[in-house]
C-alpha cells in the first residue's frame, strides 16, 4: 500500500501548480502548440484514485472548469502544451517518424502520491491535430477512449506498472472511423511518455547529441542512482530491460495481451502504455492474437515476452553509440529472459499458492497450460476458482471441474497439485487468502467494456462509472457484483477489437 505521505494539497483545476520539464529540452524534441477545442464536452467517467495522485479534488469533477480543461478547449495560463516527437519499429518494421499524433502534453504536475520521481505528466489524448499527426484526424472516438481509461484504472488496481487516466471527456463531434463515431478526450498521467521510439528517432536520424540529450534527461530526472554507475547509459539499458522483462511476466501472470507492442508504445519506465486493441485472455489459447489488425499473430499472447525482449534490443541499437560497446549493449541486454522467468516462475507460484519451489514445478505448470489450452478454459475463473481448493475434499472442486470438458485430465491434474500442496503442509484457508490476493476475481473482458461504451454511445455513463469502481479492487469478493466475473455471454465471441481507435 502506498499511503499518501504528504498531506493532500487539495488543488483546484485552476490552482494546479503546471510546469513542463520535458519542454525545457531543445525544440527539436517537441513543438509547442494548443489543444484543438471540441464542441460542448461532457464529463464521461473520472478516477478519484487518479485525481488523488495530483492532489486534485474530485469535487472537481462536475465542474466547468474541469471539462473544459481535460477536454482541451481551455489551456491553463501557465501550461506549455507540446507534442512529442518520436520514431518506432511497428510490427518489426522501420517505420520512420511518427510522434503525438493525437495527444498533447499539458505539463508536469508534483506527484503527491509520496512514491515516484516528485513530478508527474498530464497528457491529453485525442486533443486534435499535431505536426506528427501524418493522415489521421488528431481525434480519439468514445470507444477507444474508454477502454484506454478503464484498462489504465484496471492495471492498477491488478498491480501493474501502468500509465493512469485521470478521466474521458466526450463531444458529440463525429468522428469517421469504420463507422461515425463521436469524439472524446482521455487524460492521462505518467511520470514520462518517453518511449523507446524516442531514442530511436534520434539514432536512426544520427543525431547523437540529441541522444545523448534525451538519454541524459530521462537518467537525470527518472532513474538518478544511475548516474553513479560506471557507464550510465548500459545501466539504463539494463534498467529497462529487466523492468520490460517484468513487466511481460506481470501481463503473462493475468492474460493481460496489449496487442500493439510497436516499439513506439514501449514505455522507457517500464510502464504499460498505449492502450488499443488489448484483451484479457479468456478461454485459454497461447497463440491467442487480440488485435483483430494483427494478422501474423506478432503480437499474440505467447509471443509477448520475446516481442518485449525483441524491442529492448531496438533500445539497445539506438542507445549503442552512447554506451561505447557492442558487447556492453549485449550484456545490458542478455538477462532479459532470466529476469522475465524468474519473475513468472515467482508469479506463478504465488498463482498456485505454493510457498516453496521444486524441480517437478514446472511439469505442474505445464499440465495445468496444456490442460487448459486444451479445454478452453476461462484464464481468470480457473485461477479464481483454485483458490477455492480444499486438499482434502475433491468434491468441492465442482466448479472448478465443470471449466473442463476433460474431466479425468482435470482430476489427474487436480491429484499431483494436491500431492504438491500436502508436501509443503499448505493450509486451505491460509492458501486461499494469498491466491485470492494474487488471483483477480475481476478483469476488464472485452464485453464488459462494450457495454459499458455502448450506454455512454446513448449518453448513459453509469457503468463505466460502475466498472472503474469494480476494476479497482480486482482481488476483492464484491459479492454484489459476481456477475462481472462470470464467463463472457455468447455474443461476447463476436467481438472484434483492431487498431481503430
Ligand atoms: P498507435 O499504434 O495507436 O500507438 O499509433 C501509432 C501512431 O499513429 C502514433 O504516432 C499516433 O500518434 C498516431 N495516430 C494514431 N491515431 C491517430 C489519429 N487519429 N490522428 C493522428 N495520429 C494518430
Ligand atoms: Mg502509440
């Protein structure tokens, strides 16, 4: 639990305190311009949690004041908006510059949260045309933005490292995607969203200066202990790469699939960031691909944590001529795996409740995926209902058991994770306390979302209000709202999500 250490500021959306460092860098990095306005915003859904981490009341919510600024038709008088300039890898091809498209940043705000480096970045997502916007129209549409904003509160509650929302504002502006769609805002919070893309525009333009900039920047004000290390760039290399390593094993542990890991959307602080066309894993499929757009499966869920390794070393490409050595950039790099397996080894053992690590481990969790790839089975619901396991009464596996068609492959494989539970003496309650604090009852289906999206569609915002506040205690019972936990309905399946946003 991160308890606030300072006392809460209480700011008003007039009184936040905005400065903007990453606007201190040389003009190269951004251009400076405004939020295009939108006609008659409306207040979408807002995180008081997120709200909280800026010191800013959520009284504000319902205010003018408030709708106006994070829909971005008022700037206030002492912000510096810019847009960012970056390049990416997309889909494992160069693609050249790219940069905020669609999103600007309003400035850095102090981070009262009492954790984190002291400042933390607000960003306006769908504010309008940039220099960077290249064919598209600068807009978000309601869908996407709601889905970026409760995935964000979502991944927080869950307990991953992930970029916040702060809240969507709506317009009843159309926006042309497949079909009109209507126009809306998301507001998001890092302490940075410089990307891995961001270095590697400055490598692939050969500006190395600016590099040098940029790297020096992000190892200044977001990991300083790394100044003292003998070659600071290799040590931020080797930095993010084990916080990328991390955080594949941190997606993997809860079917979290992000769907674009462009390297563009690959987060220099290890954060999750970019949210389009994710998915969390339901009926279980390794080779499960959540981008509709994704045709070749790069991204499917199996291929994640080599998709993540495979984007440190187009950071450790562009960061080359800073550290000196192919060998230095190679040993910043060559842990990946190491680190991504022992902390899914770690995860997954908290998953299954087992206290100790033994060599017949991994044989376990190989029958439980292969059992459950080949029975389809719910990702979250298995997890949620083992919890529920009594070692001495398999009769009360029951609805454990009925996820799996393979009832005798279930129950051979329910007997060795007893005899594994009785080696260690583990204790039902005491294990089904600490798997249910690690194994989330509720996760943000893509149903759930759709109709949460389709009421706001009809300008009802209640259950993405009702969402957020379920999403924001994923390990909690909530009794009263077991049904958001449940198998996805039929229609579910039909459900498509690609890269329109
Ligand atoms: P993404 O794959 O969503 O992270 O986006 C890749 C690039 O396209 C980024 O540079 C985005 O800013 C840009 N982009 C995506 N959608 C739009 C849009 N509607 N208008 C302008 N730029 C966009
Ligand atoms: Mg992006």
């Amino acid at each position: 639990m991160n308890a606030p250490i300072s006392p809460r500021p209480g700011y008003r959306t007039d009184t936040l305190p905005l400065g903007n460092s990453f606007a201190a860098l040389p003009p190269a990095f951004f251009t400076r311009l405004m939020p295009t306005p939108l006609p008659a915003p409306y207040l979408v859904g807002a995180s008081a949690s997120a709200a909280q981490l800026i010191g800013l009341e959520p009284a504000e919510f319902t205010t003018r004041e408030f709708i106006e600024t994070f829909s971005g038709n008022r700037t206030p008088d002492s912000a510096l908006p810019v847009a960012a300039v970056y390049s990416g890898h997309q889909f494992g091809v160069w693609a050249g510059q790219l940069g905020d498209g669609r999103a600007i940043l309003l400035g850095d705000v102090p981070d009262c949260s009492g954790s984190g480096n002291g400042w933390l970045e607000l960003q306006l997502k769908g504010s309008g045309l940039t220099p960077y916007s290249r064919m598209g129209d600068g807009r978000a549409v309601l869908r996407s933005s709601i889905r970026e904003f409760l995935c964000s509160e979502a991944m927080h509650g869950l307990g991953i490292p992930t970029s916040r929302a702060l809240c969507v504002t709506g317009s009843d502006q159309y926006v042309l995607r497949e079909t009109p769609e209507t126009a809306a805002v998301v507001t998001r919070i890092a302490p940075s969203f410089v990307r891995f893309g961001s270095f590697e525009h400055w490598f692939y333009n050969d500006k190395i200066d600016a590099l040098r900039t940029l790297a020096d920047y992000v190892i200044d004000r977001f990991y300083p202990v790394l100044r003292d290390a003998g070659n600071p760039y290799q040590a931020l290399l080797q930095e993010v790469t084990q916080r990328t390593a991390h955080l594949m094993a941190d997606w993997q542990s809860v079917g979290f699939m992000h769907g674009v890991m462009n390297t563009d959307n690959m987060s220099i602080l290890g954060l999750t960031l970019d949210y389009g066309p994710f998915g969390f894993m339901e009926a279980f499929d390794a080779q499960h691909i959540c981008n509709h757009t994704d045709r070749q499966g790069r991204y499917s869920y199996r291929m994640q944590p080599q998709m993540g390794e495979w984007n440190c070393y187009a950071l450790g490409q562009a960061l080359l001529p800073l550290i000196g050595s192919v060998d230095a950039t190679k040993a910043a790099l060559e842990p990946f795996q190491a680190h991504y397996l022992a902390r899914l080894d770690r995860l997954l053992h908290a998953k299954l409740g087992l206290a100790s690590t033994q060599q017949q481990d991994r044989a376990l969790l190989d029958a439980m995926f292969g059992l459950m790839q080949a029975n389809h089975v719910d990702f979250t619901l298995f997890f949620r209902l083992l919890c529920e396991l009594q070692i001495d009464d398999a009769g009360a596996d029951a609805p454990l058991r009925d996820l799996f068609l393979d009832r005798p492959g279930f129950d051979a494989w329910a007997g060795q994770y007893r005899s594994r539970l009785r080696q260690e003496n583990s204790a039902d309650i005491k294990r089904r306390l600490a798997m249910q604090a690690v194994n989330p009852k509720y996760v943000l289906r893509n149903y759930l979302a759709q109709v949460a999206i389709e009421k706001a569609q009809n300008k009802d915002f209640s259950e993405v209000a009702k969402l957020l506040a379920i999403l924001e205690k994923p390990f909690d019972e909530q009794p009263e709202h077991a049904a958001y936990a449940e198998l996805p309905p039929d229609w579910a399946s039909t459900l498509e999500v690609s890269c329109s946003s």
